[in-house]
C-alpha cells in the first residue's frame, strides 16, 4: 500500500513523544466460544469488540491505536483496575499454554500507526486471573536504533534472459558436478555439429526456497553459472567433449553456529531442481582458477563435516501446514531401523544426533534411540492430546552426542505407549559426524564448519587423491572456482581464505551426476509486462479459460488484463522451480514498479489449491498452490491463505505478516469443466438479459445459527443494522434458525423449515446470503441447515448470489481428499454463487463479525470513483490485518462487481383514487405512485422498460423460540408482508402503477415500504430504490364493496387440449385470473394464497403464488404458467382457486387423462381440412414422442363397409405427428363411393406391440 503522510501529526508528534498517556478500558466478557470439526473441539475466552494476534491464537485481545512516526513505536504497560478469578483445569481453553503470568502486550508499527494488542487473561497457579477494568499506559519512544522503517532498494530487469534464443530446461536431484555430453545436446535438438562451444551458456542460481520476507535480496531473473566446457578450445563441439556445471540438489544443508551442527531443510515444493542451457551471442562464463592466499593458514584440516538425514515426506498428518512427517508408528509397528553409512569415521569423536517425532494419543508417548545396540536418546516423552487442547498431535525434538566405534550406524527408533490407538511419526534424524578428509569414490562434497571466519586463511589436506583429481569452491555455487592444488604421491592440498557457508567438490572424472530431465522451453518475457489492472495467474491446463476471462474483462469493464502461467513465473523468478515467493515475489515486481497504477491491483489465481505441493496424495489438485503455515499439528495456529501473494511491502511477507496491497481471489478448479464452469457463469453474471436483471439483485439475506446465548443471531442483527442504515435499498431477509421448530431425527435435531428457506431463498436469487454461525466442511450448523444435498440441488444459474460465510472451514479448498461445501457452492453448474468470502480454517465468532462488519461498511465504498470489486472488499476489510482473517479468502474473480442497479429510482408522488396525495395505504384503498429513474438527481430519459414495485406492510415482529439450551426467547423484525407486486411501463425514465390494498390487514397504524426493482428492456441497465414516507393502516371506507371471486381460466399443454383429453406424464398447467378489485398472491393474509389441487386433495393443495405474473400495467389480472411433473397414468382432476382482494374466492377445475405406459399414445387426434374434396391429414399428438410406429388408416362407409387402406411406417416419430391422406390413392381399385360421410379408424401400433386405434368421422366433398 502506500505509505500514507499524516502532515498534522509531523508538527503535533514530536511534541507529544516522550509523554505518557493512558487510557481506560472496561471489557464486557461473553460466554465462552466454542469450535468444532473434524477432528477438534476447541473452547476460547471471548470479549465484546475482542480481536486476534497470531501470537495468542484464539486468546481474546483488545486492540488500540496510536499515530506515530517512522522513527517511532509504543511502549505499553497494563494497570488492573478490576479483575476476577476462573478456576478452570489448565486445559480448559485451547491456547492455555500460552499464558504467563503478566498481562502480554504486542505492539506493532506499519505505515505511521502503532497497533496495540493486549492479552487481558493471565495464569495464576491453576486460575485464571481475567481483566474486566484496566489502564494502559504508553509511551511514545524511538524504535530500535533510532531509525526510519527499513527500505529495501530492488531493481528489476526490463528483460527476461529467457525472452531469446533458445533453452533447454534441465532438472537435477542432488548436489554436485553433473555432465552434459554430446549425445544429451543431440537428444534435445541441438544441431551439435554447428555449435560453437564457447557460446555454450548455463543459467541457474537456486540455494534454496526463496525468502518469504520481503526485505531478503534475491536474484531478479535467471543469473549466469561458471561452467566447464571440455574440448571447446577447438571451436567444434565433438563427440567426446562435455559440459561440466556445479549444481544444487533440493535439499539444503547450512551449518548453524548457535548448534553447532549442521542442519538440513527438505525443499516442500519440489524435489527436482532445474537449470536452463542456451548458446548465446557471446562467450558463456567459465570456472575460474581461485586466488590462492599468500599469508599462512591458520589451521590445517584433515577432516571435515559430515552429515546426513532420514527425513522422508510421505504424511501430513493434520492435512494443513508445511510439516510432511516420515514412517509412521502404530499397534503393529513400534520400532523402525535406519542405515547411515560414514566412511573414514574419526570413531574417537563424538556424533550428534537429533531427532524429531510427532504423536497423537489420549495417553503419553515416549520415542527412544538405540544406535548400534547402544542408547543414545533416552526416553522423550510427548504429552496426550487434550479433548479441548487444540492440538492435532504433539511434538517433541531431542538432540544428543555419543561415541561409537564403527563406521556403519544402525539407528532404531522405539515407540512406547499405554494407547492402543495411538499413533506417532518419525519427521527426521539427522546425523553430523566428522570423517577423515580421504578421497571418496568418483566425486565427493565436504566442508569444514571451522573455515568459515572470513579474516582467516586455512589449508586444507585431502588424502588418497588420484592424480587427475580436481577441487572446485563451491561456496558460490553460481560461480565455482577452480582450487589450485599441491600434489604429492597420494595426497592435495590447497590454501583458501575462510568464507561463510564454505564447501568444496573434489572430483576424478569417473563419476558425475546425470541429470533426470531435459526439455525445450518457448521464450518468455514477464519482465516486460506493462501497465496492467489485473494479473491471472494460472496453470498450463487453464490457459484458454483464463485468456476468455481476461479478454472479456478488457471487453466488458476495460480492465487491461494479463495472463500468465505458473510454469513462466517459476522460471524467471525462482529458477524453474515451483516455490510460492516466485508468485509473490512476481506481483511485487509489478507493485514496485508501478504497473498497476494509481489504482490498487488485481490478482486472480486461476486454479485448485492443495496442502500437498508434489502431489503425493492421489487426485491432487495442487493447480496454483496456497500458502500453508509454519504451524500444522495445532488447529488454532495452522491456516492456508492466498493474502501472502498480496504482501508487498519491504516489511511484510515472512509467514504471512503485513496488509493486503492488492485484492485477490480464487477460482477452485481442478479440471477443464469445472474451469468452463467458473468461466461461464462469471460471464452470465453481469450479462445485459431479461433472465439476469431481475429483482433479486435488491435481497440481502442474512442466515444465522442457534446457540451459544443467541450471539450468532445478534451478531446477524447487528450486520442487519450496518445494512439498513447504509443501503436502504436493498431488502433484507431473515432466516434465523432459533425462530423455526426443530424436530428431533434419528440423525440428531433438525429445522427442516429453516433449511427449506434456505434453499428457496437461494434457488430465488439474492446479491449476498450471509451466514454467522457453527459450521463445518460439510454444511451450517449442527442442525445442517445447510447441507450438501441442498447445495448440489441449487438451482439458480440466473440469480447467482454472493456467498459470505463467517463459520470454521466451510470452503477448506486445499484438501483434494474432500470437496468442501464451499467449493460444492462454488461449482455448482446449475447455480449456487458467483462467489464467496469464506473460511477455510478453524474461525472464531468475534473475529468472524469484526470483517464481516467491514464488508458491509465498505460494500459502496467509491475508492478510485468506481464501487468496489470483490477483491476491493476483501482487501479493505482485512486492514489493518487480524491473523484469523487470513482464514478468510474470496473464491471468485476478485476484479468483479458485484451485481448493484446502475440508477435510483425515487417517488415523486403518492395519491388516492380521487387524485389526493397521501402518505398513508390503508385497506381497500386504490392507490397510484409516480416515480422516476435517476443518475446524480438527474432523470434518465432514455430509459425505457419495466418497473417490479412491491409494497410491503408493516414490520412483522417474530420471537425465537429458545430451541436449544444455550439460546433464548428474543424479537426481531422483518419486512415480509407484502401488499402488492406488479410490473409497470418505464418511459423515458418515468412511470406510475396503481394497486389496491388488501381488506385484511392489520389496522393499526406503522411505518410501510415500497421497493423497486427496474429494467430498461433495450439495454438491459436497471435501477433500484426504496421509498419507507408511508403510513400502512386503517381501512378506506369509501372503497366499493365487491362479493364476486376472481374469474379464472385455466388448460393444459395448449388451449385446445379439452376436458378428458389424454396428456403425457410431464406437462404445463396454464391459467389466466383477473378481478377487478386484484388477485390477491402475496401470502399476506393466511388462508388467503393461490391454491393448486390435484385430484381434489385439498389437505395437500400446493401454494402457487411464486408462479402468479402480474399483467403489464395491470392489478386487476395475471397469469400463471407451472410444471406438472410425474404424473401417474389415469384420470386426473387440477383445480386452481384464488381470492380477490376484498376476500372472495373462486375456483376453476379441469379433467384430463395422462397416458405413460407402452410406447403409444395419441391425443388431440383430428382431420384437417374436413369436409375436403381430394386430400387431406391426419394429425394426432403422440404422448410417447421418440419412438417408432406403424399407422394404418381405414376407410368404411357408414354401413362398415371397407372403402381403402393406407400405410405408414414412420421412425422416431415426434411429437406431432402429421400423415397426409390422398383420397384416390386409398380407393384406388376398389372403386370410388363418391362423397358423403365416412369413418376413418387409425391404428397406431409400436415396437413393444402396444396399440392405440382412433375412430372419427370424415366427410368427402364432390370434387
């Protein structure tokens, strides 16, 4: 972000800088909260207004904030005022083990703001001592060493080396020499007999994982490596010349010199790292000989350091973090033996080994070493893991020293445990012995952790060398140097001056490494990139997908989009290798430089996550990888975040710290249909039709869950109150789940009403369904509100609506074992959401409504003059940062809009029949609104099209009913009632509609809305407004009285289809209601809906009032148009009542006959013309359209007497089915009877032998 300057603050801070201050905080304490999952149940403290810091994990901090400058920070103390005593077991809360005994104080300073955290619970013996009164005191003091916030200074290439030329990507497993011969140029289509070896070039520069803090220096692009060409000296590359190139393996071993010892790091993106050939324009860099020192050595060496590890990645336990553990232990395996071969062993020096095991029991697990028969790490003991701990497993690290005879050491690792059903993992050993520098067979690394002070000069003695042998300097492993050696008999030595890190490669010719892989890569250049608003970043596979959405967001809102791989992006900036600081690393060169411009940025990753980066997990969906926290056994500290991608300033970056600078999110999509899926139905979103813009773009539902002293509801309420303050606009509904009957199952409580609403209001549309509550990977709260057989069954692909779920791990995309319902949300073709700001880890409740309350403050922030994109949203509501937020993450485009009307609509007057203006409905009254279309005040005259008002009745008040133990009996309002719906002209941006209000109201007298919803029908922009200046009761008792019911007519399938006619199983029920005084089908008097009955069933009779459409410009009619699904063969009766608006019904009934069984069935049979004179057809509508007939027509007079036959035969007939019968052709022989009147009788058989036969009457006319 930038930096902000707070220019009063420059003159009024250093005033203020040396002065105390202090401040009183009260706390109110609310009941514990309390999280569960799949493997967990965590309890924690909570507060009213409480935050997170990564440091306490789900321990409640109150947070404040202090302006100071760059070259300032806080001091903080705590004085208790007021405090009280829990005398809760040490495993009462998750995160106990955290508590000292002081009140903790965290401070941190970013972009001129001091952020304040304090802990106000501590431990006292086996208590918990809890502020409920405090003081803090602070102090404005200069930060350490008196200096201004740290800037890394980065230049970045305009070029990419890769962008051209030729290049060939080559892979390598372990460290050392590795050999490129004349065959393995041949074998990559190199024209080896044309090339001049001088220009031979290798590039490469990999020395570990990049830094994930910013403010490490790291190599911009792909730098050069010293190589050894042999035999280039003839300017021909033949046969038997070879590349020789020192190359680093994927693990790394760094000697640390607070241990001791030499330690080793496992790569977690990759095993293989890669190196990239090119012959280039000019002379490739070469290995150089080393300057050998004159000054004498300080120590001679005639042994080194060696090392070596067990540390095999076959397990994340916990399915989250970085940590892969090795072997496992359990029941039937408690001991494991593991080989470790040290050849030239000094035996009388000691070996250190270390050792790290994980276990997971309800009982203690105690890990021991035996080395060669001889104990060498007595019994270590891991704690149990506690019902309320928060812990997926434990861990325990033990380092020990012993002194063995042989140069062969067996390790045997031992399990013991009193649970049976314990498990426990070996994550490592790791051995540092010292050998006796002698020479190893072919080629060998060593190292010396004593030659690393870099003011001295040491000398180094290698014994049994042969005679061609070679010693290269490989601390620069990018630019190895050629040592310069004393030879005797048997043994070199050679003089270098002590360097950090410093290690060596001695090697005869007769063995080098071969790499594993070779392929020619096309040019690239993201350095090149320019100005851009959003950056896709993607996999190979995606790539099509990808570029369709970044040309339709160039197309549609003019933002200039770039799509890249994650394949380009690993070779520029982190040496072919996929490592996540590539991607960021990647993005922040664009953010240095500016190429996003005044605006903030976007960044769309365009791809599945996984928690396994090399695909050890079978059907891994590791497409686009998702950062995952240091921690991985302890569920309130492990999390996976996409936000590390948008970290870019100097001091953020290292395991996630810092705010977000650019808006990002995710499309969760592992293969190519799922990838067309999220494609189409952004682009389905936002497009200008009649099925999309439609009213549900004005709802705002907000789901809450039950329990835990009704906190989930008032924290929906108190979202409710943000919205109905700031958008008035927008409807809310609510579904609470405490105010539905819960019914008790088999499989536990339910609310199937509550579940119901949540799928019609889905299935209805609305711009964002908010849930605040329990909930898990598979659905909302424990009642399964929300489930995943609803889920899948959403069916709104036309109302998508935006997901925000503040609950535990709804959308833990990450895990390729199991599709979250968040992603099932996501991925629904048939609807679902366009996108969701959810959860992906264990939340907390107090966390979860501090951003959620944020979205909704920023939902119409104008930053940069435009409403936010989604990713605006997520960016602003996570600063400043919290580390629970980083649970949070957007699945969906991050540079789309949400679906918000582009105009107001505004009342401009309200009036009576008589013409009277009035602010008050009341019942029976006939009132006319006009209103206008408007943009900044002004009308919008050209827009022409249609207004859906709805007029709501007073607030309904509805009580909880205290469903479960921990909630209670609370009132809420809703607007639910509505009094009319219809459908008005716009013309030129104006309009009016009359309706008339409904007999049975409630008279008493409160507060009315009516909300509007329009479109313009040749563009398809629309509209939205509110308008609550109205008073809603009593009755008008001059209202003409009216005792008739509506009128209604009603068919099947098409008008002519009679009663008793025959249909098939699946059909369209149409009906037309009108009545001059309206039709009531609202709901909002009991008893009083539009009713649907089949079979004269009225205990089951359907309500219908979502199918009613009102006419254009009309109270008085509608019509409704619904499926008849399933129907059993056999007579049926439909019937359709409805009442009028004064309280009169009428009802409408009609028979007919569904035909499904066999393979023929006929309906609506009928001759046309008829009377005719010489030909005429026979048409019949066949219920069981796809299938094969034979059709015979028969002619006979009207005595019976045969006239003539016709046949037909006629494949995968449809539906209508048409046969042309010419009249002489069917007499033809029998001679002609003249005119008069004839029976026809038709008989129409199918394959399976069923037959239908048809007897009418025809009349032939003289000709």
């Amino acid at each position: 972000m930038k930096q902000q300057l707070f220019i009063v603050l420059i003159f009024l801070l250093p005033m203020l800088s040396w002065a105390q201050q202090m401040q009183s905080v009260s706390i109110n304490w609310l009941n514990d909260g309390v999280e569960t999952g799949r493997d967990y149940r965590v309890v924690y403290p909570v507060f009213k207004g409480s935050v997170t810091h990564r440091d306490f994990a789900t321990l409640p901090c109150y947070n404040t904030t202090i302006p100071v400058l760059s070259n300032q920070t806080i001091k903080a103390t705590v004085e208790a005022i007021e405090a009280d005593t829990l005398g809760f077991a040490t495993e009462h809360y998750a995160d106990e083990d955290i508590l000292t005994e002081d009140f903790q104080v965290r401070v941190q300073v970013n972009r001129g703001v001091a952020h304040l955290f304090v802990l106000p619970i501590k431990k006292q013996g086996d208590k918990i001592i809890r502020l409920k009164k405090f003081n803090i005191v602070t102090e404005t003091v200069l930060s350490e060493d008196n200096k201004a916030e740290k800037t890394v200074l980065h230049h970045y290439n305009s070029e990419s080396v890769l962008n051209s030329g030729d290049w060939y990507k080559i892979g390598v497993l372990t460290s050392g020499i590795y050999k490129l011969t004349y065959s393995d140029l041949q074998n990559l289509g190199i024209d080896v007999d044309n090339i001049n070896p001088e220009k031979i070039q290798i590039y490469g520069q990999f020395s570990g994982m990049l830094s994930e803090a910013n403010d490490i220096e790291r190599a911009d692009d792909l730098l050069e490596d010293a190589i050894k060409v042999v035999g280039e000296e003839d300017g021909a590359f033949n046969t038997d010349d070879y590349i020789l190139f020192a190359a680093q393996g994927s693990v790394i071993w760094r000697y640390n010199p607070f241990s001791g010892k030499y330690e080793h790091k496992n790569n977690i993106y990759s095993d293989t790292t890669f190196y990239f050939l090119t012959l280039g324009d000019t002379p490739g860099k070469r290995v150089a000989e080393a300057i050998t020192p004159t000054d004498p050595p300080e120590e001679t060496f005639t042994s080194f350091d060696d090392y070596a590890t067990v540390d095999n990645d076959l397990e994340n336990v916990a399915l989250s973090g970085k940590l892969w553990l090795g072997e496992r232990f359990s029941i039937d395996t408690n001991s494991r033996q593991f080989v470790f071969d040290f050849p030239n062993r000094l035996t009388s020096q000691p070996v250190s080994i270390k050792m790290h095991v994980v276990a997971r029991g309800v009982e203690y697990t105690y890990f021991r070493v035996k080395v060669n028969g001889q104990e060498v790490i007595d019994s270590s003991r891991i704690n149990y893991v506690g019902s309320n701990s928060g812990y997926y497993a434990k861990e325990v690290t033990k380092t020990r020293a012993f002194v063995d005879d042989n140069e062969m050491l067996t390790a045997e690792v031992i399990r013991e445990t009193d649970d049976l059903s314990a498990v426990g993992w070996l994550d490592y050993l790791e051995l540092n012995a010292e050998c006796n520098l002698k020479w190893r067979q072919g080629q060998m690394l060593f190292s010396n952790h004593r030659s690393m002070n870099v003011a001295n000069v040491y000398r180094f003695v290698l014994s049994d060398v042969p005679q061609n042998g070679v010693v290269w300097d490989l601390t620069d492993v990018t630019n190895p140097k050629a040592i310069s050696l004393e030879r005797t008999e048997t043994d070199v030595a050679f003089t270098v001056q002590g360097a950090v890190n410093q290690h060596f490669a001695a090697f005869d010719g007769t063995r080098f490494l071969s790499p594993v892989s070779a392929v020619k890569i096309p040019n690239q250049n993201l350095h090149d990139i320019g100005n851009l608003n959003l950056i896709i970043v993607t996999p190979e596979l995606f790539l099509p997908q990808a570029q369709q959405l970044a040309d339709w967001h160039e197309q549609k809102d003019n933002l200039i989009s770039k799509v890249v791989t994650t394949g380009q992006i690993y070779n520029e900036f982190s040496s072919g290798m996929q490592d996540i600081s590539a991607i960021r690393d990647f993005v922040r060169m664009l953010y240095k430089r500016g190429n996003f411009g005044s605006k903030p940025g976007y960044l769309l990753l365009y791809g599945d996550a996984s928690f396994d980066y090399k695909n050890r997990v079978k059907g891994n969906t590791n497409m686009v990888p998702i950062f995952e926290s240091v921690e991985s056994l302890k569920f309130t500290t492990s999390f996976a975040t996409d936000d590390f991608f948008g970290l870019l300033d100097d001091d953020e970056g290292f395991n996630s710290v810092g705010d977000l600078d650019v808006g990002i999110g995710r499309l969760p999509v592992s293969t190519t249909k799922q990838a067309d899926v999220a494609l189409a139905k952004i682009k389905n979103y936002t497009k200008a039709s009649q099925a999309v813009c439609r009213d549900w773009r004005n709802t705002i539902c907000f789901v809450a869950d039950d329990q835990d002293m009704n906190l989930h509801l008032n924290q929906a309420q108190s979202l409710v109150a943000i919205v109905d303050t700031a958008y008035p606009e927008l409807n809310i509904n609510k579904i609470y789940a405490d105010a539905y009957f819960r019914e008790k199952t088999s499989s536990g409580y339910r609310y199937p009403d509550a579940h119901e609403a949540i799928k019609e209001q889905v299935d209805g549309g609305a711009l964002i369904v908010n849930y605040t509550g329990h909930g898990g990977l598979t659905g909302w709260s424990e009642e399964h509100i929300l489930d995943m057989p609803s889920i899948r069954s959403f069916d709104n692909y036309n109302r998508l609506p935006l997901f925000i779920t503040a609950t535990c791990e709804f959308s833990r995309f990450d895990d390729p074992l199991f599709l979250s319902a968040g992603e099932e949300v996501f991925l629904n073709e048939k609807g679902g959401s366009i996108a969701l700001m959810t959860t992906t880890r264990l939340a907390y409740a107090h966390a979860n409504i501090a951003l959620n309350s944020r979205i909704y403050y920023d939902l119409k922030n104008t930053e940069g003059n435009e409403l936010p994109r989604l990713g605006d949203l997520m960016r602003m509501s996570k600063v400043p940062s919290n580390t629970n937020f980083l649970n949070f993450a957007l699945l969906g485009d991050p540079a789309l809009m949400l679906a918000f009307p582009k105009y107001n609509v505004v009342t401009t007057s309200m009036q009576t029949l008589g013409g009277k203006a009035t602010d008050t409905v009341q019942a029976m009254a006939t009132i006319t609104v006009k209103g206008e279309i408007r943009q900044n005040g002004a009308v919008v005259e050209d827009f022409n099209g249609y207004l859906f008002p709805k007029v709501f009745d007073k607030q309904s008040v509805y009580e909880t009913r205290a469903n479960d133990p921990r909630s209670f009996k609370q009132d809420f309002t809703l607007f639910d009632k509505l009094l009319f719906t219809g459908k008005s002209t716009v013309s030129n941006g104006q309009f009016h509609f009359t309706f008339v209000v409904p007999k049975e109201i409630a008279y008493q007298y409160g507060q009315g809305r009516i909300s509007y919803y329009a479109v313009d029908s040749v563009n398809y922009t629309d509209a939205s407004g509110y308008y609550e200046n109205l008073v809603v009761g009593g009755i008008d008792q001059d209202a003409m009285v009216d005792n008739e019911g509506p009128d209604i007519t009603m068919y099947i399938n098409e008008p002519g289809i009679k009663n008793n006619d025959a249909i098939g199983k699946d059909a369209i029920l149409y009906a037309q209601l009108s009545d001059p005084n309206g039709i009531n089908h609202t709901g909002v008097n009991i008893g009083r809906d539009i009713l649907f009955i089949i079979d004269e069933d009225y205990t089951n009779a359907q309500v219908v009032n979502s199918y009613f459409l009102p006419e254009l410009d009309s109270y008085t009619s509608g019509t409704i148009e619904m499926p008849l699904n399933d129907l059993s063969d056999g007579m049926h009766t439909a019937a359709i009542r409805a009442w009028d608006l004064q309280g009169n019904s009428g009802i409408q009934q009609i028979s007919f006959y569904v035909k499904t069984s066999g393979d023929v069935g006929l309906n609506n049979v009928m001759a046309y013309p008829n009377p005719f004179k010489s030909t005429t057809n026979l048409k019949f509508y066949n219920l069981s359209g796809g299938n094969d007939l034979k059709v015979t027509i028969s002619i006979f007079t009207i005595t019976g007497q045969l006239v003539g036959t016709q046949y037909s035969e006629l494949s995968d007939a449809g539906e209508e089915v048409e046969i042309s019968l010419n009249w002489q052709s069917v007499v033809n022989g029998g001679g002609d009877p003249g005119s008069g009147i004839f029976i026809y009788e038709m008989v129409v058989s199918g394959n399976n032998g069923s037959k239908e036969i048809v007897r009418q009457k025809l009349i032939k006319l003289a000709d």
